[in-house]
C-alpha cells in the first residue's frame, strides 16, 4: 500500500491560492485530470498526480475547515479490502474510472476521515 493522493477542496478563489502554492512551492505542474463534472487540478510531480484541487463551496465554512477532503491509497488486492469493510458492516460507495481502467472505493475513518482506495485492472 502507498499514498496515491490526497485532495483539498475549497471554493474557487481559495482553489486558485493553493494551485499556485502547490505549484511555486513544489514545482508541481498541472497534468491530465479526467473529466469529472466538477472543476479542478490534477498536480504532478514526477509524472505523478500527487495533489489533487476540487472546487467547492460546500465543504468549507471558514479558513482551514474541512479542506482536506479524503485521503487516497492506492492497493492491488481490491477484494480483500470490500471483504474487511464487509466483514465490519463499514458502509461504502464503489465508482469506475472507466478512461483509467480504475475502480475507487470511498469510506470513512470512525474519525470521519474521508479515505478512497484504488485498484487499477491492469497490474501498478
């Protein structure tokens, strides 16, 4: 297991502060982001898609507020996952990334924390 990704969201003007944080900070550079039906980036580094920017104006209510929106591990054994979040009643909403060959499973933490694990078909 590894870190694929994690994911801010926030409203656009905020959006738009931490795209060039990211970008003048890190030397991050926007790459390919399907296209999902809300705006945002997809920043690279290392031909990676490390950080990802959501616009939002539902998840945060002041600075600071639920602007880490999940966190994102990426796993090959996609079955024995569904199994334990079964086996422990954890409820779970599975999506397909068809352009990406990519199934994602979204669940929280008992915290609350947003988590999202991805199993691409073809072997990482």
């Amino acid at each position: 297991m590894y870190l694929d990704h994690f994911n801010v969201t926030a409203p656009k003007e905020m959006l738009e502060i931490e795209y060039q944080f990211f970008c003048d900070v890190f030397d991050m550079s926007t790459g390919y982001r399907p296209n999902f039906n809300v705006a945002g980036y997809w920043l690279y580094k290392d031909n990676k898609p490390l950080i990802h920017l959501t616009e939002s104006s539902n998840d945060v209510e002041a600075p600071f507020n639920n602007v880490i929106n999940h966190i994102a591990f990426r796993l090959t054994d996609g079955e024995a996952i569904l199994s334990k979040l079964a086996q422990k009643d954890i409820k779970f909403t599975l999506t397909q990334i068809e352009e990406l060959e990519m199934t994602q499973v979204f669940f929280k933490s008992p915290a609350g924390v947003g988590l999202e694990v991805n199993f691409l078909k073809a072997s990482d």
